[in-house]
C-alpha cells in the first residue's frame, strides 16, 4: 500500500516502485521498446554515476532541453538520485526564451539532444552559454557509470545551499530541487520553484482523481518538460500503472499506437480531445466499421484551457469513453480534477474537486472568503503550492499574509465542492495548453514599422482552444500618407525574425482605425476586441 506520508523525495518513489512491481512494464515508446520499473531504476542510477563524473552532483544547477522519450525520464530521474536543481525546457523553445532562462537559473550544465526535428538544438545553447557554462549533448547517449560510486542519495534536510542564486536556498524541507518558468501574464517569463514534495502532492492529487491502477495503460505525448511531466510520472509511480510515450502528437499515428499497447487513458489537453475526436471521425468515414478509434480507451483526461461543454458531449460520444478534465498551472500542478465517477454534468461544467494537497477557497477583491455560488479570485494552499518564485517581487505579489497563492483565475465553488472557472484576471492566451503572454507579444508587433498600437488577445478556437489575434492600428508614415499596408505573413515574418517561437506568432490579424479604451488611464478594452473578434474558427 502506498503511503504519501512516508515518501520524501522523486528518488523514494522510484525505489519504492521498483520494490513494489520491478518487473512490471514501465514505458513503452512508438518504435517497440518496453521498459520495467525495475530498469528505469537501474539504468537511472547508471546515468547518474555518469552525470556525477561529469561533475554534476547535489545542488548543481542543471537546465535540460529534451524531447519526450523515455531516455529524457530516466536523465531527470537521475538527476533527482543526485538531488541537482532541474530547469527543464520545452525543446519548441528557441534563442529568446532559452537565452532569459539560461540567465534566469544560472545554469551550470545544460543537456541538449544535439538536432531534433531538424533543428540544432546543441548549436544555439552554445551560442547563448556563457563561459561557466557546460552543454552536454546527449545525442550518442546518456552518459553512464557505475552505481557503486554514487554517494547516499541526498534525504531531508540533506540539500546544500546553492550560493550565487538568489531565491534557491537549501532549507529544512530539502530546499528547491526544480525551477520551471512560466511566461504567464508578464513578458518575461517567471522562475517558479518547486520541492519534490510539491511535485509529490501534484502527482498524488492526479493518481487518486483518477482511480488509476497497475491494470490501466496511460500515455505521455505532451511535452514531458511541461510540469504535467513529472506531474504524469509520478503519478505511474503511485499507482503502478504504465504508459506509452511519444516524442510526437498526431492524433491518428499515436491511437494506431495506442490500440497496439491498449491504452486506456489518453490526453494531454483539450486540443489532444479535439484532435482524437477529429481522427475518429476522419476514420470512420472512410472505414464505416472499422470500430472505435481506441476501442481499450476509458478516459480522455487533461488541462491546460477550459473544456466548452459541447465538446464533452461530442467527443465522448464518438470515442466512447469518459472525458475527466481539470485544472492546475506551472505554480500549482494540480488543483482541481473531476473523477471518472462524476456525473455528466459536474464534468462538462466544472473542472472537478480539488485534488488532495490543495486547500481551495475562493475570495472576494477585499480578501474575504467568497461564499458558496460566488465568483472571485481562486487561491490556493497545500503541498501542492510551489515554494516560491526566484523573484522575491513576484512572490510577494502572489502570496497573500496567510502564505496563500492568488492564481488569477475567477471562479466558484458550488455546493457539491466542484470548482467553476469564470475568466482570468491574468491577461494570458491559453493556445494547446501552454500559457502564452499577450505582452511579450504586444511589445515584438509594436516594433514593426507599420503598426501604431497594437493589442494581443486570444479568441475561441475549435482546434487550438485559443488562436493568438493581433489587433493594431497603423502608422503613419512622414508624408502623411499611412505605411504600405500590413498582412499576417508580413507580421509573422518580422516577428519570426525578433526571435519569436512559432507556438506564439498570430494566427489572425485585425486592423483598426483605434482600440477601444476606458477607466483613467485609457486602458485597452479587450474584452470589447474579443466580442467583436471573436468567431470561433
């Protein structure tokens, strides 16, 4: 029987699963290898005798930018034996955000998969480190070594300080092991620090939601540097359950390979719902009886953006499966999930309970507790609550007197305990999951010689959840007679060129003769721009 209580650190799971079922598969990837839990083990402590040759040990500071494979798990779980600080970095990242997380985390080692889907990945970290710092390409292999050499894996309060890093101290409850960074309402992104502990409590939350067991069979397909990774495999540790991994998303590819291992729970986020429910019904038009996409599927679970209701609807009809939705962010894995035993109304119009590990309450624009039915700011409280950001500023702003966290995010609790989410008061786009900062972009548009003023918002949109627009209104050029006219390739070229990631670039582009503005200081009125926008596409 698992016991939460009992385990300290990622490293304690892992030997405590490999105890618990060392034979049982652990992975399976598209192109035939099965791992057990056993030797995700034993060839993470190999990996790690290798790392530690290199000279990582406890407290180095150690970015990774991977794909998802099964060889990226066992390199972070070999980090966490050494008990490293982890900066994992989405590999669709490029020179703006790796350069300000570089800086940001004062990498000393950086691992890098050399050229991935045809980008050199090796190349442009190189060009970004600094002197101090060592890329480590991983394309050939991990490296590996010999357990025997490994040092006692560090415990509580084991962790060292880590001097020249303000923010990331050491501390009696082992001190911060991970640092992810989010772009969220601000246009650079955030530091945020978790514990092992805090990645624990999110794991946990997700594996009892979801009654996952050794009989199930799940799947990582999202990026695993999201922190829905450690998120995901955590929860396999608790439960014993394994899952199929993939480097890549295509909805029809990955259910072939799906049906090959018996998949019974996919997802990633409410586009991978859409995508699934889409390749359903491309297949069954062309092969009326070919049977159900994923016939061993019984749940679609994810986050990342709200779920409209009637996609519940229609993609549990077509796949024949449950679709349990739920919520939580880089600062808070887990917060609310809905549970395979909700009716179908509370899961196609909440985003579930909260999870346990996280204190709920809702709260009015004063800071008093909202009542039930209500609608105010969701905040936050547990183990599942990251430590802190790494800028002292920004912690102070989100963390109120009584060490809650303010997510931003409007919503209310209903009387049977499930959480509804209203709006946000973060001026973020939620575009297949990942949070998207309107004023990093608003800032690159603005610097195209065409455009005056520009606002950035996001729209309704079947396939993505959110599309990026691009709302501006032209300059004038020094005759008076207005700038050669602007289009979306024009823009996407120039904001290519600023360094952009292709994730972020505008899928539409309005041209106004003004934005609309209100209150004292003129402030855009977005709200207005989404009314008049729009359209779901």
């Amino acid at each position: 029987m698992f016991d939460p209580a009992r385990i300290r650190t990622l490293w304690e799971l892992v030997e405590y699963r490999a105890r618990a079922s060392g034979g049982a598969p652990m992975f399976f990837d598209g192109d035939g290898r099965t791992v057990t839990f056993g030797e995700v083990r034993d060839e993470a402590l190999r990996v790690a005798a290798g790392f530690r040759g290199l000279g990582i040990g406890a407290g180095s500071r150690v970015m990774w930018q991977l794909p998802t494979r099964i060889d990226t798990v066992v390199a972070s779980l070999a980090l966490a034996r050494l008990g490293a600080v982890q900066t994992p970095v989405i590999p669709l990242h490029r020179e703006r955000e790796v350069g300000f997380v570089l800086a940001g985390s004062a990498a000393e080692f950086v691992l890098v998969p050399g050229v991935w889907r045809g980008f050199d990945h090796d190349a442009m970290v190189r060009g970004l480190a600094g002197d101090g710092v060592r890329v480590v390409s991983v394309a050939g292999g991990l490296p590996v070594g010999d357990p025997d050499t490994l040092p006692e894996p560090p415990g509580l309060p084991g962790l060292p300080g880590l001097p020249g890093l303000p923010g990331l101290p050491g501390g009696e409850d082992g001190g911060t092991r991970w640092v992810y960074y989010t772009s969220g309402t601000t246009a650079a992104p955030k530091g945020v620090e978790h514990t092992d502990a805090s990645l624990i409590a999110g794991g946990v939350g997700l594996a009892t939601a979801l009654g996952m067991s050794a009989d199930d069979v799940g799947s990582i397909a999202f990026p695993y540097a999201h922190i829905a990774g450690p998120d995901y495999v955590i929860a396999m540790l608790v439960s014993g359950f394994p899952a199929v991994v993939l480097d890549a998303f295509e909805a029809g590819q990955a259910a072939e390979v799906y049906r090959r291992h018996g998949v019974t729970m996919a997802g990633g986020s409410t586009a991978f719902y859409q995508a699934f429910h889409d390749a359903s019904r491309r297949r069954r038009a062309t092969a009326p009886d070919a049977g159900p996409l994923i016939p061993s599927l019984r749940l679609l679970s994810g986050g990342g953006a709200p779920l409209p209701p009637e996609l519940y609807r229609a993609a549990g009809r077509e796949l024949g499966c449950a679709i349990v939705h739920g919520y939580g962010m880089t600062e808070c894995p887990m917060i609310a999930m809905g549970t395979p035993y909700d009716s179908d109304e509370q899961l196609a119009h909440t985003v579930g309970r909260p999870v346990a590990g996280a204190r709920v309450r809702v709260v009015r624009a004063d800071g008093s507790e909202a009542a039930t039915g209500e609608a105010g700011e969701v905040t936050v409280a547990g183990t599942v609550v990251c430590r802190r950001y790494t800028d002292p500023a920004l912690t102070a702003e989100a963390f109120d007197a009584q060490g809650r966290f303010h997510t931003g995010d409007l919503g209310y609790l209903r009387a049977d305990g499930h959480l509804v989410l209203t709006g946000r008061l973060k001026d973020i786009i939620i575009r297949k999951g990942e949070n998207i900062s309107a004023q990093e972009i608003e800032d690159l548009v603005r610097t195209h010689p065409a455009v005056a003023e520009a606002a950035v918002i996001g729209l309704p949109d079947r396939e993505r959840g959110e599309r990026v627009c691009a709302v501006v209104t032209l300059a004038e050029a020094a005759d008076g007679n207005g700038t050669p006219g602007l289009t979306l390739a024009g823009l996407t070229a120039h904001l290519r060129a600023a360094g952009l990631m292709t994730q972020k670039l505008p899928e539409q582009l309005e041209i106004t003769e003004e934005l609309p503005r209100g209150g004292p200081l003129g402030k855009v009125l977005k709200a207005r721009l989404r009314e008049r926008y729009g359209a779901p596409a």
